[in-house]
C-alpha cells in the first residue's frame, strides 16, 4: 500500500517577530532525506504566496517522486507571511533564510541535502540568499534577473512602478537585490533557467550571472529554452530531471 504524504502548513517567525508562512510535504522515508525550498514568483497580483506549489501539484510531485521533502514559502505580503513586499529584498532573503532553517531543523531533512528553488521573482531573491547562507546542496534560478538596476531601466512600466513602490530607487536598494555583484560569496553548484524570448528578465541577466558565476570558481550551468518568461514544465523537464537526479541521488521517478 502506498501512503501519499500530506502536505502541512506553517507558521514560522521570520527572526524579527513576523511571521512566514511554509507549506510542506515530507518524505516517507526511515532516514533523513534531501529537500526543496520553492520561492514563487509574482503571481499576476494573486499574492497567492507558497499555496501555489500545493494547488499546481508540484509538492507532491517532487516529494513523492524524488523521496525528498519539498516545500514552499510565502514572501512577505503573499498570502499569509506578514508584509509589506520589499521586491525581494532583505525581508524576503531573510523570510526565505528562516524557511530554510526550518526545514534543516526537520529530522525527516538531511541539512547537507537542501536546494533552493527560485522563479521570476523568487530567483531574485534565491539568487541573494545564496550569497548569505553557504551550504546550500544546490540552488536553482528559473527566470530571474540578477542585476535589479539594469533590469529597472529595460522593464515595462508597471514593473517600474513595482519595484520603485516596493524597494526605492537608491544605490544601497538596487545592490541589496543585485547577486549580480556578489557572485563571488555564492558556494552552491547553480543550475540557471532562461527562456531566450523573456520580455521581463532579458536572457542577458542569465548570462551575466551565470559567466560571473563560473569566473568566480561556482559550479554553474544555464540551460536556455525557446520560450518566454514562463518556462513550460516539460521543456525544463530535460535539464532539471538529471540535476536533481545528480543532487539528491534518489531511486526517481519524478515525471
């Protein structure tokens, strides 16, 4: 008889007495097994947050085929994570450190096994987190932009008036969302995503990052798709499948 994990939901403290909200599904295994931290994206104004994964089906899928316990976080201002939303800045790296925290604090997670899974937006703010918490199985960037100022002056009106009302406009707010310039603190084999036609991260941004990456002595690889912002799952099926494979090196049959 095979038992379908459950997934759970929680309530976590971000570390300055907000709270964050992680959604969960955990491994059916006997001993301490890998897991995935998944960052949303913007959501189209939804501000659905982590419950995004659970309804898409993507926890169980991952959890169930790779053995592993996958979870998702909302970002501050996204469903039930306290806010306001600072576009990926230190609220949200730190609301992302302190789901992280707790899943290595979960005996069903093998702290040496964790990746972290970024898109859209949530690879802006992955991608900063890397450069904070140094021992990350792996991480992986779908969609992101990795230098904000550069991305600010080439994006669409209304992603200007986003990260202009979230974040400000200074120097100090720009570098704080930029891993672009801080490629050289990230330790974490990364495996970039980037749809060569995306009209909102251009696909330079990927290929910036992932050269300062590789300059800087980081295992990192990108795998571009002829698509758009959204990447379709069964293009990235390709790349992803072996890498997580490769990373948490399960018996799998994630699909």
């Amino acid at each position: 008889m095979v038992i379908m994990p459950v997934v759970t939901r929680h309530l976590i403290d971000r570390g300055d007495g907000a709270t964050v909200e992680l959604f969960q599904a955990q491994a059916a295994s006997e001993t301490p097994a890998g897991a995935i931290l998944f960052v949303h994206g913007n959501q189209g104004g939804r501000l659905l947050g982590g419950i995004e994964a659970v309804d898409s089906g993507a926890l169980l899928r991952f959890c169930s085929g790779l053995n592993i316990t996958a979870a998702a976080v909302s970002q501050p201002g996204f469903g039930a994570s306290d806010g306001p939303p600072d576009f990926c800045g230190p609220k949200t790296q730190q609301a992302i450190i302190a789901a992280l925290a707790f899943l290595r604090g979960q005996p069903s997670v093998d702290p040496d096994r964790i990746v972290l899974y970024g898109n859209s937006r949530g690879a802006v703010a992955s991608a900063m987190v890397a450069t904070q918490v140094s021992d990350l199985r792996a991480v992986i960037l779908s969609s992101g932009v990795y230098d904000l100022e550069v991305a600010y002056h080439e994006s669409s009106d209304g992603l200007r008036w986003a990260i202009e009302k979230e974040a400000g406009l200074s120097r100090e707010a720009f570098l704080a969302r930029s891993a672009l310039h801080y490629a050289p603190e990230v330790r974490s084999e990364t495996l970039l995503l980037h749809g060569k036609h995306d009209d909102r991260a251009p696909v330079a941004q990927a290929e910036r990052f992932s050269k300062a990456l590789s300059n800087a002595g980081v295992l990192a690889t990108l795998h571009l798709f002829e698509c758009g912002h959204q990447i379709p799952r069964n293009h990235m099926q390709g790349a992803l499948r072996p890498f997580l494979q490769r990373v948490f090196n399960p018996v799998v049959t994630y699909h």
